[in-house]
C-alpha cells in the first residue's frame, strides 16, 4: 500500500516537471499569443517589449530568461507571471519562443 502511495507521487511529481499535458500547452500557447503578444507584439516582432523571435533569443540564458518572465522586471511594464507559471512551464515557454511555434 505504502509502494503504490510513493508510486503515485512520484508519477504526480513527474507531470508537474518538464513537458506540460496537451491541454496546459493549449493554454500557454494562448498566454503566448495573447498576453506575451498584447507587449512584444501578436507575431512577437516587438512593441511596448523587446522581440521574442528565435534570433532574438538566441544565446541568451534560458535560466536568466526564465527568471524574467516568473519574477518579471520590477519598474517596467514586465509583470512577474510566478502565480500563473512554474518555472517547467517558464522553460517551456521559452523553448516554444526559441524553436518559432507559438502553438502545438
């Protein structure tokens, strides 16, 4: 009974890390576009905030990155998206920036 409890949080504790479920991904390839697109433009050209094209995040730190978008750039439009995000998720945000797909 104990194994299959410790069983349980691990696979809980696997699918909070990495990957999101389809569904989740559906919901931040929306943030993407709506939200992130409202400041650095629908097609992610720039606007009020910098460009998140692959060519303009291309070697910049992926820790450094995410913590931008999780604690946001206090005296800036850049808000801190920590109460809607985990860091996985920051990360795969970026990912999904780097690679050009704003959606699945």
């Amino acid at each position: 009974m104990v194994l299959l409890a410790g069983a349980g949080l691990l696979l809980a504790a696997a699918a909070q890390a990495g990957e999101p479920d389809a569904a989740r991904r559906a919901e931040l390839g929306l943030l993407l576009t709506h939200d992130c697109g409202s400041c650095h433009g629908l097609t992610m050209k720039g606007g009020l905030g910098a460009p998140l094209l692959p060519k303009a995040l291309a070697g910049k730190d992926l820790e450094a990155l995410a913590q931008v978008i999780l604690d946001g750039i206090p005296g800036t439009p850049m808000p801190p998206w920590s109460p809607l995000l985990t860091r996985d998720e920051a990360l795969w945000m970026i990912d999904r920036l780097r690679r050009g797909g704003l959606h699945d």
